[in-house]
C-alpha cells in the first residue's frame, strides 16, 4: 500500500487560506482505474484511494506512515507565483 503526502493549497476561489497550512496523506490506487462499459465513466474496485488523512504538520504524517508500514514519498508544495501589478495596468 502506497501513499503521497502532499500540502493543502489555497482554494482559488476564495480569499482565505483556511486548511492551507495542513499535510494531507492519500492512498495510491493499487489497480488502474477501467472504464465502464455502459456509462463511460472511470472506476474502480480500490476504495482506499477515497481515503484522505490530514496532519498538522509533515512530520506528523510520516510519522503515521511509519508507524502503520505504509510506503509514502512527499511531494513538495510549488512555490507561489506573485504577480504584482498596479490599478493602472489594466488599461495599458
């Protein structure tokens, strides 16, 4: 059983940077998904990847992952891209 850690990122459409600061270790799919026959739609039998554990901090996240045998590599959150501009760019 595999697992990524990975932080939260800021919801684009609001404001606020609720839950962003939080760690969050989800399950990998053991089997590829299959489409289904007579909808379309992606699936699978695997419901581990339903499975979202979230941690204050990275450390804590290892450390369940360590403690419970369950192989994880951490992706790492991307850098903020800041794009300043003044009022009176918008009518350049």
């Amino acid at each position: 059983m595999a697992a990524r850690i990975f932080q939260r990122s800021k919801n684009a459409l609001q404001s606020g940077r609720a839950r962003a600061q939080e760690w969050v270790l989800q399950f990998e799919s053991a089997s590829p998904r299959q489409a289904d026959p007579l909808t379309g739609w992606a699936g699978g039998a695997d419901t581990q990847t339903q499975v979202k554990l979230s941690f204050k901090s990275l450390d804590e996240a290892k450390a369940y992952a360590d403690r419970n045998g369950i192989d994880y590599h951490v992706v790492p959150a991307a850098a903020p891209v800041l794009k300043i501009q003044s009022y009176a760019d918008n009518f350049r």
